[in-house]
C-alpha cells in the first residue's frame, strides 16, 4: 500500500487517526500495531510472518542479552548477541542476496565448465532492509547499554512495524522513540504540522517525481546511440531530480505522518545537491543510513583512528555494503566504491588510489552512464 494510493488517503489513514484519537493511552500501542502489521501485510501476507519473525527474534534476544548483562556475564551477553546478529543478516541474506550469489557463483562455475545451479524464486519482502537495521540497532544499543531493555513485546513490535517508516525509512534507532512509544501525544500544533510535512511530500512524490520519471524513463528506453550528449544529459539530470523528489518525498511524508500519531522521526534528508564535495552530499542524503552504519560499522572498524590504511579499508568496507544494502547487483556494489574512491581528503596521500578513482569515475560513468545509472536505485525500499 502506498502513501500516495487512494486505499491508503481515503480509507486507511483516516480510519488510522480516528482510532489513534479515540483510543486511550493503554490502547494506543496496541491499535496501532495491528495496523501498521494490515499495512504491510496488503502487500503480500506472507510477508508479514516474516516481519513477525523478526521481531520476536529481537525481543527475545534482547532480553537473553539483557538478562547476562545483568548477571555481569559479559561474555554470554557478546554470545547472544552475535546469534541475533547473525539470525538478522541471515534472514536479510537470504531473501534479498540468495539471487545475487547464485547468479555470480554460475558464472564462475560456467567459465569453469561446470553446469550451473538452479536459481530458486525468492521474493522480496518490502522494506526488509529498514526493519532488519532497526531491529540490528536495538540488539547492539543494548548490549552497549545505550539503551534499555523493552519489556513490552507489543512496543518493540511497533517499534520495529510502525508502518510511516516500514517501507521507505527513515531508519528509526529504538533509543529515538523509547520514551515516544510509552509516552506520545498529540495536539493540534503538532498534529497541523504533520499534515503539512505529509502533503509536502506528497507534492514531492506526485507532481514532481512522477513528473520527472517521464523525461527519465524516456531517456532510459532509448538506445544509447540514437541519444545525443544533450539529450543523454537531460536524462540523468532528471532522472537525478526524480530520484530525489521520490525518496525525499516519501521520508517528508513518513515524517507527517509521525507527528499526526505523535512520534518525532529524524530528519533524512537536508538539500544534499547543494554539497560541495562527495563527503558533504552523503553527510544530506539518506541521513538515517549514513548514520547507521557510522555508528554500527564504521567507528566499530576503528574509523580514522588506526592510521590512514585502516582508515582507507574501512570507507571501502561501508561503501561496498552500502551499496549492497540499496540492491543486490554489481552496479550497486561499483557506484559506492567509486563514491568511496572520491573522498579525496582521505585518499590523497596515494597516488594509486586517486589514478584508480579517476580512471573507474572515468569509464563507468563516461561510457556506460545510460546503461547503468537508471537502475542504481531501483532498489531504494527495499
């Protein structure tokens, strides 16, 4: 269900905020979670066994960890903690990247005459990548203690299927909305400034991505060689602006539709093609992700703080998972690494590394810039 259907405008979302309003404190929770788990069930039943998986995975390893951190049994508390990371990223391997592998390891086994592999037909659950770093970052947040532990299985499973941000982010940590979850209000300020925030994205997703996407789409279809440099341009340049105005616009409306339940999210977004340097531009675009794996992978590497190598490898590292997190496919995996390449800042005391930069910005943007940039962020909700 999408937050620009005519299910969700007319029928569901005013149900949604007329229940939220009648209903007391104690059933707010409770209410909003059956909903939220209708929302992503539309899509594909399914689906929302999986959901359900995964968030009886983290309320349970969440108190397993809690409980040894308790008993000052640290090392139980590391255990548990990798088996819930791992139960996380395997369900995410598995449903999203089996395809991928497979696909790559045929070719290898093909070049070496081997027969391939039958690939099986695995769908996609939506927004599997958002619910799965959510439920990663409260495991993580309270082993650290950063967080404390949610007894209430109806609250960590809003946490983790609260359906403004279930399909197309933001990333929500569970430290942001704790005290929202036991605690949320709304009035009428708050309440006037989300529907504004939802309409603004609305109009970014609608009139003006939607719009965009027709030029872009066109461009895309064509044959390479029957476009000329002008019109290849305006493709990019629109196709840029489409995919923009439709993340953008749905964060905004994720957003709205927070403060009218009463929830405060983080902005994800922050005009990022005023950037001046690549470094800037990943600093305003997609900010909930960035920031995620700042805190949960980058600085847990060691960041900057092992000498520029160290350093080198772990940008490479973030950006090569990055780009796998956004699709599974090569295009994905190359375009972070070449984003990666241009933080010349870090990589300038290497004259290999700013060669290698050039040379792959070069003939991978250059020379395949319609064949491959169109499908960069296809998968965006995922």
């Amino acid at each position: 269900m999408l937050f620009s259907s005519i299910t969700f405008l007319y029928a569901f979302l005013p149900v949604v905020l007329l229940v939220n309003y009648l209903s007391s404190k104690e059933w707010k929770n409770t209410f909003l979670l059956l909903f939220s788990l209708i929302f992503y069930a539309w899509g594909n039943v399914s689906y929302t066994s999986l959901l359900i998986i995964s968030i009886i995975i983290n309320y349970s390893f969440g108190r397993l960890v809690a409980k040894s951190l308790s008993q000052n049994s640290k090392r139980n508390a590391r255990n548990w903690l990798f088996v819930g990371v791992a139960l996380n990223i395997g369900i995410l391997l598995v449903f999203k990247y089996t395809g991928f592998f497979m696909h790559n390891l045929n070719k290898v086994m093909q070049s070496g005459g081997f027969e391939a592999l039958k690939i099986p037909a695995i769908l996609l659950p939506v927004g599997i990548s958002f619910f799965t770093f959510q439920g990663l970052s409260y495991l993580v947040d309270v082993y650290r203690g950063t967080t404390k532990l949610q007894r209430s299985f109806i609250d960590l499973a809003l946490f983790v299927s609260l359906f403004p941000q279930l399909i197309a982010g933001p990333i929500v940590r569970y430290h942001d909305v704790a005290e929202q979850l036991a605690n949320r209000y709304t009035h009428r300020r708050k309440f006037s400034q989300g529907v504004e925030r939802f309409l603004i994205g609305l109009a970014k997703k609608v009139i003006l991505a939607n719009s965009f996407a027709v030029i872009a789409d066109h461009a895309f279809a064509a044959a390479p060689q029957s476009l000329s440099s002008v019109q290849a341009w305006i493709g990019i340049v629109f196709y840029a602006l489409q995919i923009y105005y439709d993340f953008a616009g749905y964060s905004d409306m994720a957003i709205g539709l927070g403060k009218m339940l009463g929830f405060r999210f983080l902005e994800n977004f922050n005009f990022p093609y005023i950037a001046t340097s690549i470094r800037e531009f990943w600093q305003r675009w997609h900010i909930s992700l960035s920031n995620w794996f700042r805190d949960y992978l980058y600085i847990p590497l060691g960041g900057n703080k092992k000498g520029p190598y160290r350093t080198y490898f772990n940008l490479l590292i973030v950006f090569f998972l990055t780009g796998l997190w956004h699709g599974a496919g090569m295009n994905f995996v190359v375009w972070w690494i070449c984003n990666a390449l241009s933080f010349r800042k870090f990589f300038k005391s290497s004259i290999y590394f700013r060669c290698l930069a050039t040379q792959i910005q070069q003939r991978y943007f250059c020379q395949r810039a319609t064949r491959y940039l169109h499908p960069v962020c296809d998968g965006r909700l995922s």
